[in-house]
C-alpha cells in the first residue's frame, strides 16, 4: 500500500473543508433573500419589519424564531396533509416557501426590534392584569404569566411572546382558541384554558397584553 504524500494529505484536507464550508453555507439562513421576501410579500399585512399597523395582524417583529416557523408550516399543508393551522390568506402566503425559506423568515422577523404598544381601556386594566398575573381559580385558568413571562417576553420554543401585541389579534386568537378553529397549540393548552374564559375576560387580558413592556 503507497503510504499517502503530503500533497495527497493536503488535498484530502482541502477537499474535507470545502465540503465543512459548503454544509455549513447551506444551514445558514438567507438572510437576504428573507428580507427581500418580507419586503414585497409580508409587507402588506405586517409590515417589512414585523410592526403591523393593521391591528387585525399580529406584530411579528421580535418574537422567538422557533414561535415563527413552527406557525409558518403550520400554515402550509405538506404530503398532501391538511394544514395544523388552517388559514385561507397564509395559506396562500406560504405556499411557495420551502423549509429552509422559513427558517430564514422567522430568524429576520426574531431580530426585527419590536414597537410597543398601550393598553386602551383603562376601566379593565386591573382585571386583564390579575388574570395575567394570577389566572381565575374559580375557574382553573392558570395565569398567563406562567408561560409567557411576567412582561409577556415568553420562553423559546415553547411559549411565545405577547408583550405589545395588538389587542384585536390576541382577542381574535383567543376566541379561535375557544371555539377549536385554531388547533395546533400542543397538548390543547390553549385551547382547555381559553374555552374557560368569557368575551369580558378575554377582552380585559387581550387589552392588558398590549400595553405590556
């Protein structure tokens, strides 16, 4: 058996960090290509830096990547299944994105710097506040504040941030919650809690959400 040269070592070398380089550039996000998507397609609804203005849709700018592309193939149906978070517009919106094109989705919208909002009624304040902070006992709704922090900062990959989020969309989402059109919150946590909850309290702890900092 020859005994391997130096050049053949260098080669076998070079070719084994070309091949490190290449792996390593095709895990990577791109970056770019995602702002470019954020900025003609995104754009519309949540604005090209996740700040929406429309209060229907929610502010993506600042929260936890792995929240984001969890509900970015949640909204797309792979294998011909149907989607986990069925949704005619995001649906539509997703289509063409493919796994990787996520990834980099969620990873531009998690660095985007979030604008806060305000609470706006003030006579429900104190109720959305003790619901966040301590649930309602009577009725075995934990607090809110046990998953997503107590300035609704939320934990990666598990719970999502909701600190400033618009009261319409976190109410909306409840209510969907509630009456099981939206489905793909593990383990039916979202779903068992918000089905304990009235309109008056959903209203009062969406409300509360907003102003939160």
């Amino acid at each position: 058996m020859l005994k391997p040269t130096i050049r053949h070592v260098l080669i076998l070398s070079m070719l084994a960090a070309t091949q490190a380089f290449a792996a390593d550039a095709a895990a990577k996000p791109d970056l770019a290509k995602a702002k470019q998507t954020a900025e003609t397609v995104c754009v519309a609804c949540h604005s090209a830096d996740g700040n929406s203005t429309i209060p229907q849709n929610p502010k993506l700018a600042g929260q936890h990547k792995e929240y984001l592309y969890k509900q970015l193939r949640n909204f797309k149906s792979w294998d011909g299944k149907p989607a986990e978070r069925p949704n005619a517009v995001m649906g539509g919106m997703v289509a063409a994105l493919e796994d990787a094109d996520m990834k980099a989705l969620a990873e531009y919208f998690a660095s985007q710097k979030l604008t806060l909002g305000e609470a706006k009624n003030r006579k429900t304040v104190e109720a959305g506040q003790k619901i966040w902070r301590a649930g309602i006992a009577s009725k075995g709704v934990p607090a809110c504040a046990g998953c997503h922090g107590p300035a609704g900062a939320g934990l990666p990959s598990q719970y999502p941030a909701l600190r400033g989020q618009h009261f319409d969309y976190t109410e909306a989402q409840l209510k969907a919650f509630r009456a099981e059109e939206r489905a793909n919150d593990p383990n039916k946590m979202m779903r068992s809690i918000a089905l304990k909850m009235t309109d008056a309290e959903i209203k009062a702890v969406s409300d509360y959400i907003s102003g939160l900092r």
